[in-house]
C-alpha cells in the first residue's frame, strides 16, 4: 500500500476535506496544548468510508474503572479500494 506522508501542523492540515483514503494520529496527543482542533482536522480529511488510525499512550482522565482505559475496535479495512482521491 502506498503511504504519502505530508508535513504540516496536526491543527491545520494542508488537506482538502475528505481527500485521503486514510488518516493516522500517532503518539501525538500528548504533545499538543490544545487536542480539539487536531481532532477536527484528522476527522475531516479522510473520504466517506475512509479510515481513521488511532494509537495513543496517554490515559484517559476519567477511566472506566482503576487502571485500564477502555480501546476501541479497530476499523475494518474498506471493502473496495477508494476512489476519493482522483
């Protein structure tokens, strides 16, 4: 699978809405004052049917109970290749 890593800024992507078949926050909550805008752009860039990667090690604030942090499933790879991007 091809990857095209572009650099920029997690709070301003240098990205047209719904344009990657993919977007990946990596290990990068950690690191930023402000998380609500890099949430917003990492949602708004991937197609419909587009997958979101998400892999942090931070802990929630609230956890469900003591000592874990609930995961989420991971997404299910898209069931025919995307044709989002031209």
């Amino acid at each position: 699978m091809p990857v095209t890593v572009v650099p920029g800024t997690a709070e301003a992507l240098p990205l047209i809405d719904a344009s990657c078949d993919a977007a990946v926050l990596c290990l990068v909550m950690c690191s930023l004052p402000d998380r609500t805008p890099a949430l917003a752009e990492v949602a708004r860039v991937p197609c419909p049917g587009g997958v979101l990667a998400f892999l942090e090690h931070t802990r929630a604030r609230t956890p469900a109970r003591p000592g874990a942090t609930p995961l989420a499933p991971p997404s299910p790879p898209p069931s025919s290749p995307s044709s989002c991007v031209p």
